[in-house]
C-alpha cells in the first residue's frame, strides 16, 4: 500500500488534482477545497482527522497495512471528484501497477471503481469495451454484471446476483448459441443457470459446492459467451432478438 499511497502524494504534490480541487497551499481545517464545497466526503474527511493527511500531508495513520477500504475510497473519490478528465488515463497509467501487487491483485477501472483484476489471460474479457453499437437492453446489463461481479468487498450473493443478470442477458439469444458456437452449449450453460442455485430455488439444485471456485469459472463462461455472440452476430439479428418491439428503419413495428 505505501508504494499506492506515494504515487498518490507525488501526483498531488505535482498539482494534479488543482484543477479540480484548488490550489492546496490554500486548504486548511476551516476551508474546503475547490468545488467541492459541499462534499460530504470532505465532511467525513474532517470527522476522522484525516483532512490535512489526505490533502497536504503525510501518509495517514494505519492505511500502509490496515485500512486498505478507506485507502481505496480516497482514490476513488479522487478520481471521479479530483482529476480532469483529460489525466484520468494517466492516474490509471500510474496507480495500476501497483495496484496489481495487491492480494488478491486489484485495478481501477475507466469507471473509477476499484476492483479485483483476475487472471491475466482472461483480463480482456473482463476490460474490453461493449460495442458502441450494440442495444443497450444487451450492453447495459452486461457490463452492469461484470462491475458487480468484480467490485471490491463483493460477497457470494452478490456473485449469485450478477451470474443471474449474465443468465438473463444470454436468455434471447439462447437459440443463437449452438449456431455461432459449440452444439450443445445452448443447454448446458443454461443448466448451469438452473442447476447451480441461481435462477430459480428448488430442491434438486445443487448447494453443495465450492462457491469461489465453480461461481468464478460460470461467470467467465458467462462473460466469454456473450463477448462472442456480440463478436460474431449480426448487429440488425441481434437487436432484434433483444428489443423484439424496436421500430424498424421505416419507422413501424416489424410485422
């Protein structure tokens, strides 16, 4: 954590964050910085004793070992409420790889939330961008699940929770899978949905399993499955099957 807390002290100390935050030699205990006039984070900040360390200090006490959490808010704070828009690839460029050495190995996202980084062969599953073209009824819940999935302090409902949303997202375009991709799979990721106690609750589903293990490797199925029907569909076929009632390009409902 001391290697993340220096990169941060060397980039507010550089003056990245004036832009959005002021000039820090004018911050003291009774103002706050720049816009944020009303942040309760600030406001938090200044309950905790941690105003002067945060913004023009040293490192706060406990956060190299212990309160990796709070460390962690402060950074994400800092990147949606203190850094241009224009430098936010650079705060990513700089903390990362040190948020890599982490256990488990963490990374920020473009979204500025903090989350676990996975395998590194699989890490462009998780990262590539959703086709600008694609429906937002597919692209919005698909991403939306992978977050959830991947965010920090996530608990296995929480797993559960975001395996169901990828489910539903595969759900129109079930009979699409066995065209585009292996015979047979259609059925077997959806027994997986059904059988593994995540869409439905009954008493022939399976419970009794290793939950970091068999939840990790269905929502990489999951993910890898609807990476590559997006990849090989085409975009008319596809936004058909998930917005059925979309006008067509005359302006009236497909018959």
């Amino acid at each position: 954590m001391m290697l993340i807390w220096r990169d941060f002290v060397a980039m507010r100390d550089a003056g990245f964050f004036v832009e959005a935050l002021g000039d820090p030699g004018s911050w003291d205990e009774e103002s706050k910085p720049g816009r944020l006039d009303e942040s309760d984070f600030i406001r938090v900040f200044k309950e905790r004793g941690l105003f002067n360390t945060v913004f023009t200090g040293g490192t706060p006490p406990g956060w190299v070992h212990s309160d990796v959490a709070q460390l962690f808010d402060v950074l994400e704070f800092m990147y949606a409420e203190g850094t241009p828009e224009q430098k936010r690839e650079q705060f990513l460029h700089r903390l990362n790889p040190d948020l890599g050495l982490n256990d488990p190995p963490m990374e920020m996202t473009t979204s500025g939330l903090i989350v676990e980084r996975g395998p590194d062969e699989l890490h462009e599953v998780l990262t590539e961008p959703v086709p600008d073209d694609i429906p937002a009824e597919l692209a919005d819940p698909l991403r939306h699940a992978i977050e959830q999935y991947r965010r920090r302090g996530v608990t296995e409902q929480d797993k559960r929770s975001a395996l169901k949303h990828l489910a539903d997202v595969l759900e129109p375009l079930r009979n699409e899978i066995d065209e585009h991709l292996l015979p047979a799979d259609e059925s077997a990721l959806f027994q997986l949905a059904n059988k593994f106690h995540l869409r439905h609750n009954d008493r022939a589903q399976q419970r009794n399993y290793d939950g970091d293990v068999w939840l990790d490797w269905m929502f990489y199925v999951y993910v890898a499955t609807a990476r590559a029907l997006i990849a090989v569909m085409e975009r008319d076929k596809l936004k058909g099957l998930v917005m059925p009632d979309a006008p067509d390009d005359n302006g009236g409902l497909p018959i």
